[in-house]
C-alpha cells in the first residue's frame, strides 16, 4: 500500500480547492481528512480517494 501523505499533514482537494488535515487511511487508496467549513463553523469529516488530493503549499 503506498501512502503518499502522513497523518496530520495539509493537503488541498483537486474537486474543490479546500484545504484539509489528513485524519487516517482506511483502505489502500482511501484517506479520511477533516476540514473547517466556514459557512455552518463546523468541522467536517469526510472519505476521499488519495488520487483526489494534493500537498498544500
């Protein structure tokens, strides 16, 4: 399994731009990472797929 990030790393969504916190891996190319969203100012969990994700600048 490769893991490209680590947890507690910043990486930026490629579907919509956010900026979020890698939580865990859960399958081989699936991350759990969480984010503030600023409309409802609540955090947000969500599963996306590693191939989704980028490192944050």
């Amino acid at each position: 399994m490769r893991k490209l990030f680590r947890k507690g790393e910043r990486v930026r969504s490629k579907i919509d731009g956010k900026v979020m916190e890698v939580l865990k891996y859960l399958k081989s190319n699936l991350v759990e990472v969480k984010w503030f969203d600023l409309d409802s100012k609540e955090v947000r969990m969500k599963k996306i797929k590693e191939d989704k994700l980028s490192k944050a600048a």
